[in-house]
C-alpha cells in the first residue's frame, strides 16, 4: 500500500529505539543503568507535592471538560506574572499559549512560520530540529559545533547560513549538551539576525528565532541563563519561546507546557495546536495556575531538585574527570544546566575482547551497554556524525549513589579494550 513521502521518510526518535534495546535486556534481567531518556524517575524526583495535591483537588472538582484552545486564563496570567518574577520579561495572557508539554510548542512554531523549502538552521548538537524540519519539509541547514566552545553555536558558525533564512532554533540550556550561551556570544547571534533583517525587503518573510529555553530555571553555580529579548530587546517581536514545567518541577508527564512571543504568531499558533488536539489537561493547568504564584514553594522545590541534580551531574562529571587522569580516552564538559552532561569515550578503532572491532559511537555505546550496564546516547542522534565519540548522559532517572557505582564499571569494561 502506497503511503505519504513524508511517512516513508520520517525517521523515528534514536533515543527511543536506544531505549527499546535496554529494555529488552530488562526483560533477560540485566540491571542497566539507563543515562538516555530526558526524563525523571518520579520515585526519584516526585512533581511538588502542593502540585500534586492540587492536580487531585481540581479532578475532585470536575476540571475535566475542554480547557479553551490557548489555555486556561488564570495558567496563561500566572506563567505571565513567573515569567516577570523570575526572567524580567513582560508577556501579556495574549501572547501566550498553553499546551500539552513544549513539543506541540515546537512544531506548532515550526507549522505557523516555515513553509515547504524555506530555511532552518540550527546547530548540531541539538534535540528534535531535524524531524521538525522533515515535517514541514523546511530546508535544513545544520550547522555543527564543536567541544571547544561547549558544542554552543557561534555568531561565526551561523552567519554563513543566514542570509534568506526563515527560522534559527536556538536552545540554552541545551538539551543534549546541559552547556550554555555566555552573554556574549547570545550578543553576537542576535546582532546577527538584527543585521540580517535589516536586509529584508518591506513584506518579505523576517528571520525568526525559536528559543527553547525549557531548562532556563535549572542552572547551577554561576551559571546565568540568558534570552534574546532580555539582551535585545528591538527582537521581541521576532522571538518566540518555548518553555513550561516539565523539566524545572520534574512534571514531564503533567504536560503543562507554554510558549510565548508576539501575539499575531502566538493566536496562530493557537490555532495549530487546537487542530492537533494538543492541549495541556485542564485539571493541571488549574492546578499549575495555582502553584505558580506560591513563591515560597516553588523556591524550595526548586533549591532542592537543583541541589540534587547538580550532585549527580558531578560525581559523574568528576567521575570521568578522574578515569581521564587513569589515562583512559574519556573526558567530560563541566555541568552548566538542565539534567545532562556531556561526556566523551573515544574508543572507535578499538577491539573489544570477542574480537569485534568497534567502528563509531553507536558501537561504542552498545559495548558500555552489554560490559559496563551504561547506557548513554550518542551525539549522532541530535545530527552529528556517527564517528564523533560524544555522549548525551542523563542523570534525571538515576540515583546518586547509581552514578558513583557505575564509574567503576565503565573503567573496567574500558580497559578491556585492545
């Protein structure tokens, strides 16, 4: 049977397809400690419970019917009032949008600007860009980064690629990586997108700026999330954001997600994500609405999920810190945000002990899965090649003491290696 170009084409999540295979080691009773999935264990890290107590009271209330297409009002006020508190920036309950977590966010940014063929540029690594981009069946133009600079894109690396563009996406902190932009270099690549619409025509199409910065709230040290709005303020009416609960209260499975920006480009949004169906339950918005004006807690959730989190980013971060000064080729980017740090086990060429020769990290990765019980995601699945040997480990559904137990393990299968 015949199907559309677009089904024969899509290409499915890699990190799903990594995590099918540990779970069928599961089933055969292997314990693998699973560093893949951008997700929490909610066992681990529970939602608020004043969240939770409220989601149960609003379904106890009946809260169960349609919520309006962008939102509850009384959400789409209090993630207006959060955002003033907590980032400076000033967004009215018009310009925001609700929906079911930041993915119909995305696309539904992706399906209100891009048409067929105009252009996408985005960095490497990066989450998601590229299936967005086969969907709309955008011109993607993915530029790759590098170790040096955190794998954040440059003003230098982009510029090449933006004169007639349609979109940048741009994320920080950045899911794969959890590095992010210094002020600086956010500086720059705004001045370069003010520079290059000042080159457009009267009615031709400007060049937007997705910003995901769903992880803005989870930073660590002196680590200072920083916007294009904030930064420079003339592109206000060309930025859009993405950003929501999921990740900051753990909430990944609440799916209360909300995007902002101007309202023309927000109200036509609205209307994509009401075709799709893709809204955010009405009983956890309410709640959510509620939970977000209690400074006091939101505060306490937040300084303890950060304090945890960033105790397992370093003793990962330092665990392969110290198998580096053991010699292995292994090293580590310092934590900056989100749930993730960025590692490297440059074993390609390498020879594992049934003789098989390990050719990229996709093999790599494999080999720690079956001798160390590790499981991470190789770069390749955020757009890089196959033969760079950097990691994405996610530290979000995995205990502390889970973490330290595995270092040992990853040196001895390392070491195995000829």
């Amino acid at each position: 049977m015949s199907i559309s170009k677009l089904a024969q084409n899509l290409r499915g999540s890699e990190i799903i397809k990594i995590a099918g295979e540990i779970n069928e080691l599961k089933k055969q009773g292997q314990n693998i400690a699973n560093l893949t999935i951008g997700d929490f264990d909610s066992n681990l890290y529970p939602i608020p419970a004043e969240l939770k107590a409220g989601i149960v009271g609003a379904y106890g209330h009946n809260q169960t019917n349609y919520p309006p297409a962008d939102g509850v009002l009384d959400l789409r006020e209090s993630v207006s009032e959060f955002l003033q508190k907590r980032l400076g920036l000033t967004y009215q309950a018009n310009e925001i949008l609700i929906s079911g977590g930041s993915r119909p966010l995305i696309y539904s940014i992706f399906l209100a600007i891009v048409d067929p063929g105009d252009t996408v540029v985005f960095p490497a690594p990066s989450w998601n860009n590229n299936h967005y981009s086969d969907l709309t069946s955008a011109n993607a133009i993915i530029v790759q980064t590098t170790p040096e600079n955190n794998f954040m894109p440059t003003a230098a690396e982009l510029a090449p690629h933006l004169k007639g563009a349609t979109l940048l996406a741009l994320c920080s902190p950045l899911n794969p990586t959890g590095t992010m932009f210094t002020k600086k270099d956010l500086e720059e690549i705004c001045d370069l997108v003010i520079a290059e619409n000042k080159t457009r025509a009267a009615g031709e199409k400007p060049l937007y700026i997705l910003y995901d910065q769903i992880y803005s709230q989870l930073t660590f040290g002196t680590h200072q999330h920083y916007n294009p709005v904030t930064l420079r303020p003339e592109l206000r009416d060309l930025t859009i954001f993405v950003d929501g609960a999921s990740k900051c209260f753990a909430a990944t499975g609440v799916r209360v997600g909300w995007g902002f920006g101007p309202a023309k480009i927000i109200d036509n949004m609205k209307a994509i994500v009401g075709h799709m169906g893709a809204w955010s339950p009405k009983a956890e918005q309410v709640a959510m609405a509620d939970y977000l004006r209690h400074d006091d807690q939101v505060d306490a959730y937040l300084g303890d999920l950060k304090t945890k989190i960033q105790a397992s980013l370093a003793a990962l971060h330092e665990g392969f810190q110290q198998l580096k000064a053991d010699g292995l080729n292994v090293d580590s980017i310092e934590p900056m945000g989100a749930i993730y740090l960025t590692v490297k086990v440059d074993y390609a060429g390498k020879t594992t002990p049934d003789g098989t020769v390990i050719k990229d990290s996709a093999d790599v990765n494999f080999y720690l899965i079956k001798e160390a019980k590790v499981a991470l995601v190789p770069f390749s699945a955020f757009g890089t090649d196959e033969g760079m040997c950097w990691f994405r480990a996610s530290v979000g559904a995995s205990s502390l003491q889970d973490i330290q137990q595995m270092i040992p393990r990853i040196k001895d299968a390392l070491l195995k290696l000829k």
